[in-house]
C-alpha cells in the first residue's frame, strides 16, 4: 500500500501541475482577447481619423495625408488604409505596390475581419461604407493593421510568463517535498521507536519526542504495553506458584503408589505413568517460565542472541549427552516474526526434543525461500517411523497422543504454529537422519 506521504506528494503535486496548467490557460486566453481588444481600438481611432481626412465633394475625391499620422508614409509599415470607389482605388503609401481585396459595403455597414497583407503577413482590417453628402458616390474604407509585431510582443510576454510560471512550479514542487519531509520526520522517529520497542531495547514509546496530534495514541499504547505486561508477568507467577503448589501433592502421592506397589503392582505402575506424566509438564512450564523471565510485551525473538541463550541452557540441561549444536543463519536475519516468549518456548522445545533424542548432534537452519522464513531443526537420533510421521501433521491430532516420547512438547509446537498460523511439516532429515522439523514464518515489510 502506498505511504500516506508519497499520497500526500502526489495529490499536492498534481493540484499545484493542475492550478498552473489552468492559470496559464486562462492568462493566455486573457491576454489573447486583450492584444484583439487593443488593435480593434487602435483600427477604430485609426478609421475616424481617415473618415476625417477624406473628403468627397462636388466630384473632388481624396484623403489628406497631411491630416494622418506617418505611419502611413514608410512602405509596408504595418498600417494601412485603402478607400475604394467605384472607379478608383486610394491607398496609403504604405501599401506601396500592394492592394488589399476589399469587398464593397453598403453606406453605415461595418465589417471587422482578418486577412493576409503585404509580405504574406496576417492583417486585422476594419472596413466601413461610405456615401457623399449628395449621396451619389459610395466608398468603401478600410483600414488594416500588421498583426506580425503584435503577436511578436505577445509570444514574448507570454514565454516570459510561461517562464516565471515553470519556475514557480518547480519551487513549489521542491517545496511540497521539503515540508511533507520535515512534517513527517517525527512519524520516522516513532517508526524507530516501535522498532526498537519490537527489538526489546525499550518497553515504552518516549513521549517527549512525539507530535502532539500523536500523544494520545502513544500514551494509549503504553498504558496498553503496560497492562499487557503486568497481565503476562501475573500469569507467569501464577503457574509457578501453581506448579511448586503441586509438588508437595504430587511428593505426598508419590509415597502413596510406592506403598500401592507392595500389594497391586499394575495399579501402582499405572498411577506411577500419570504422576511422571504430571511432574514433566510441571518441570515444563517451570522451564518455560525461568526461559522467558522479564521480557517485554512488544518483543520479537532476536538473532542470533536469543538462540545462543537456548542452546546454553539446553547444553546444561542435557550435559550428560555432550551435544554439540550447528546453527545456520541466512545473512541479514536479526529477528524472528514471532513474540518473543512464544518464540523461544517453540524453539526451545524444539530443541529439547532433538536433544533427547539426538546422538549427539543437533542442527538448526533459518534461511528465507518462496516469501517465508524457514526454520528447520534436526537431530541425529532415531528419528520417526514415516506411518508416524503422516499422522504428526493431521489437523487437530494431539501430537502426545500421537507419537510416543515425542509428545507434550511438539503438542505446544502445533499449538503455537496454529496461533500464529505458521506452515509446520515433519519429515526425516537427509543430513543427520533423524526426526526434522520444519516452520514457515510469513514475511513481512
């Protein structure tokens, strides 16, 4: 999914591209009908002073030039005037060799068009008709402008602008990425934070160095880290207490299937089965317990840290046994996607189990393949029959009752695996030949 950020940098970039685009646009269109506007006035002060300047009277026909502004004298100057009569056409000298195709008007009729002039240049022309006082001649005036320099200073009053607009988007642009930047950099700092709270370098989120829109959020998720941990440290004191509870039970019960010994044997071998199955699930999770310790609620299974600290303990617990560990890493693994007193009860049993049954080598493998995390464990032991290993990986088949000696400690494996829906597959290990398990943990960003 994308990062609000790169959300925020492309909706604001492309309002900012959008807003310039349309002003433009309508600058252009602005500037356009006003260069139009002007030259229409300029044609229209430009026709009153030529109606005034000719005069047709009595059969004398003519426009006084002295009466006009010089422009029209330079040839092909860019303005122009033209009167045509039924029989005669006068010009501006202007026009030099040059005649513009004027079509005549009624008297009083007016016409505004464009046309090419001289030198093949585009011409705005403003024409109207015309009579004499008697009303027996009619004429046509028309009066034309060069559109060439016109549009010359408007391409570069528009490149100019179109200049200073490109500039002013790119400053704007750069600007949106310098402040989202900086606005998102105390989000960065808790994007830290909760990596290291994860690590288990923390157990609360610093709020000092946190925005004020976030305080609320922070301070809920450590009043929630909290709670959580005081609830998994009063669960952890609660099954020790009850555990060493039941020694003293299970001790008093004890004496008692001895003493069942001497008149029934069978019941008192049954009875014995059922107390040592109790006094290991007991030694278990006092294991479990001394195993997790402290740690924080928020933690993920460090490595390689948290397995050196397992193998130890495993080498102290089966030092009799001499077992040597061969642990694989894939480089650039430093944490396991797993809470971290999860993570090293399944591991840890894992262990334990190769080790019971191992010879006296035990390998541990973690590498990713196919989007997982792969955590493979094996041992030099006997290993497990395959009809046996077939029924390990049913769904829903208690693993104590379904292979012997291999069994409440893979059931918390299965039972872990499904919490965290994680792929589990037993096989026989090709290297060592013993029992190997497999776990695929998902990754994630």
């Amino acid at each position: 999914m994308i990062s609000i950020r790169a959300k925020l940098s492309l909706w604001l970039t492309g309002l900012v591209i959008v807003s310039t685009i349309i002003g433009l646009f309508l600058f252009e269109s602005m500037l356009r009908q006003a260069f139009h506007d002007s030259i229409i006035n300029r044609l229209e002060e430009d026709l009153e002073h030529v109606i005034l300047a000719t005069h047709m009277q009595d059969g004398d026909i003519g426009i006084d030039s002295s009466m006009l502004s010089g422009f029209y004298r330079p040839a092909y100057s860019g303005r122009y005037y033209q009167l045509n009569l039924p029989d005669e056409v006068i010009r501006s000298r202007s026009l030099w060799d040059q005649q513009l195709a004027i079509t005549p008007l009624a008297p009083s009729e007016t016409r505004v068009w464009q046309a090419r002039g001289p030198k093949n240049h585009d011409m705005q022309l403003l024409s109207v008709g015309l009579k004499s006082q008697n009303g027996k001649i009619q004429a046509t005036l028309t009066v034309a402008q060069d559109l060439s320099i016109g549009r010359r200073v408007f391409s570069e009053i528009y490149g100019t602008k179109l200049m200073v607009n490109l500039g002013m988007l790119l400053a704007m642009i750069t600007g949106i990425f310098l402040v989202l930047r900086q606005s998102f950099k105390p989000l960065r700092k808790i994007k830290e934070a909760l990596s290291r709270l994860r690590d288990g370098d923390i157990d609360r989120l610093a709020l000092d160095s946190i925005p004020a829109e976030l305080h609320p959020l922070a301070a809920t998720y450590n009043e929630l880290l909290e709670y959580t941990g005081k609830q998994i440290a009063r669960s952890r004191n609660n099954l020790g207490n009850l555990s060493h509870g039941l020694k003293t039970p299970l001790a008093v019960m004890q004496q008692q299937v001895e003493a069942l010994g001497l008149s029934d044997p069978e019941m008192a071998d049954a009875m014995q089965q059922q107390l040592d199955l109790i006094r290991k699930m007991i030694e278990r999770k006092l294991a479990a317990a001394r195993v997790t310790g402290d740690m924080l609620p928020a933690a993920q299974m460090q490595i390689p840290r948290d397995l050196d600290s397992l193998t130890n303990t495993l080498n102290k617990v089966h030092r009799h046994k001499d077992i040597h560990f061969s642990i694989d890493i894939a480089r650039g693994l430093h944490r396991l996607p797993i809470h971290r007193e999860d993570g090293m009860e399944l591991i840890g049993n894992l262990l334990d189990n190769a080790c019971k049954w191992a010879k006296g080598e035990v390998s541990l493998r973690l590498y990713p393949l196919d989007n997982r995390l792969w955590l493979d464990i094996e041992d030099d032991g006997p290993g497990v029959a395959d009809d046996a290993l077939s029924q390990l990986t049913e769904r829903g088949k208690r693993l104590d009752e379904a292979v012997m000696g291999h069994g409440i400690g893979l059931s918390i494996v299965k039972e872990i695996c499904e919490q965290y829906e994680l792929k589990l597959d037993f096989s026989r290990g090709v290297r060592l030949g013993g029992l190997k398990v497999s776990i695929g943990f998902a990754l994630t960003s």
